[in-house]
C-alpha cells in the first residue's frame, strides 16, 4: 500500500469522527465548541487573498459559503459588493453579525444554509467563494454543484482549502491512529487541496482553472502550546477527542507534539499553514 493511500484512508477516516456531516444537529455542536471567533483570526490574510485574487468590486453580487465568522464577506462587503453569508451554523452568523457591527458593514445579507443544498437560485451570484468552509461538506461532489449552481455563466468560483502536506492532516492522521476505525469515513476535507481532485469535481462546468498556493501563520510558543491551542479551541478536534480512550490521551499528546515539530519554526514561533488558492470561471 502506498504511502498516499495510507494518507488518505487516514483522512477518511478521521474526517469522520471529526465532521458527522450528515447530521446537522451534530454539525452545529462541532461549529459552536471551541473558540472559531479565535481560530478564525489565523484565516484573516487568507480571506483578504481570495477576494483580491478574484478582483471582487462594487459591482459584484457575492456569495461567502459557510462563511463563519464573516472574514471573507466583510472583506468583500467592505470593497463595495452585495454580499450573502450563508452558514450552517447559527452561532457562526451571531459571531459574524457582530463583526460586521464592529466593521461598520451593514449590507450583508446573513442566513443559514447547508453548502451541499444552498437556499439560491441559479445563476444568482457573479462571485461564489468559500474560505476553508466547504471542504467540510458532504458529500463533496454536491458542494460543488452547489457551488457552480448559483454562479452565473461567466461568473467566478473561489476557494482556499488545505493542502495535503500541510500540518492539519498530518495532525489528523496522528488522531485517525487513536479512533475506532471506520469503513464507512468520507472522502477527506484536504483533497480540496489536490489540483487533479479539484478538477474532476468541478468537471465541464468550468473553464479555466488556476491555483495559486499561500501560507497563513499559526502562532504558537512551542509545538506542545499549538496543539494544546488545537485540542481546546477547535471543535472539530474537542470532538473526535470525545473518542479517544482517557488511558491514551497522554500518548497521543506526545504523537500531536511530534507530528507538529516538523512545521514549527521556532526563529519565529509559527507554523506556517499551507493552503491552495482555486479559482474558477464557470461556463
């Protein structure tokens, strides 16, 4: 078995503990614990990134999928545009309404709304982007009908997703090997990252394709103080810890330490994070 299969059955799997997408109940639990209002302050560059390279203006009608907290709607709203955030997640919208207060933006619409069945019409939106937010939707291949849907002909498709390589699945894969498996684990969020996956779900429905790859900091003042940031502040992680034996917890501690030890750069006390950039024209 090679050692992307073994990567990606990894994934799969603890894509499952972790997300349990099916079930919104489960869903709107995962998004509401931790602190997402904290963790989303790393995604700020990555937000301003995806509406600069898809040259957001005033004219633009945008769609912001599983918006959160609000980085990229504000972001958009502030260039001018007419913005819809949807999220799954009420207390998301709570949190994004307030930053929007904050931010002196007052035009974005903010409703609930699942990225695999998004409540818009076709063709809708000039502009539909998503930071790091629908690639935790399943199945993945009905995030992107959706997400091609309510983008007009000609319109824009935008995303950022993480990268296989990076640190988060290496974390996750670390976790996978604490889980009781699971034969019936989706695909994993990070193949969003992979250029050829990307493509096959988006199929004929676009044009040109093109990707760029950044990096986003996670400050942190050792490996040991990022993953105890991880494991406190992530939902998606306080989760799948839920099902971890209590008897293991201090061993997979030491796993989580070593797998983050090899992104840590300790001249600055950051891990950089590395993201694709996907951008799309729809046909």
């Amino acid at each position: 078995m090679g050692a992307c299969h073994v990567l990606t059955e990894a994934l799969s799997t603890v894509a499952e503990h972790l997300t349990h997408i099916s079930s919104k109940e489960h869903v709107r639990r995962v998004w509401t614990l931790g602190s997402y209002p904290d963790i989303g302050q790393t995604f700020l560059s990555m937000a301003a990134h995806l509406v600069e390279a898809t040259a957001v203006d005033p004219d633009d009608s945008v769609l912001d999928v599983a918006c959160g907290t609000g980085n990229v709607a504000i972001t958009a709203a502030r260039r001018g545009a007419d913005v819809t955030g949807p999220d799954i997640t009420p207390a998301m919208l709570d949190d994004a309404r307030e930053n929007a207060e904050i931010a002196g933006v007052e035009e974005v619409e903010w409703q609930e709304g699942d990225a695999t069945a998004l409540p818009f019409a076709d063709d809708a939106f000039d502009i539909t982007l998503s930071c790091v937010g629908h690639m935790f939707a399943d199945p993945p291949e009905a995030a992107a009908e959706e997400l091609l849907r309510v983008t007009r002909p000609g319109g824009h498709v935008g995303f950022t997703s993480w990268t296989p390589p990076g640190m988060v699945p290496a974390i996750s894969k670390v976790m996978q090997e604490y889980l009781p498996p699971n034969p019936d684990a989706p695909e994993p969020p990070f193949l969003w990252g992979d250029k050829d996956v990307v493509r096959e779900r988006l199929g004929e429905g676009v044009g040109d394709v093109e990707f760029e790859t950044g990096t986003v900091d996670q400050r942190a003042i050792s490996p040991a103080h990022l993953w105890e940031g991880v494991r406190t502040q992530s939902g998606l992680f306080i989760v799948a810890l839920e099902n971890v034996d209590e008897n293991d917890r201090p061993a997979l501690d030491d796993d989580m330490v070593t797998a983050v030890e090899p992104y840590f750069d300790d001249s600055r006390n950051v891990v950089e994070l590395e993201y694709r950039l996907t951008i799309a024209t729809v046909q």
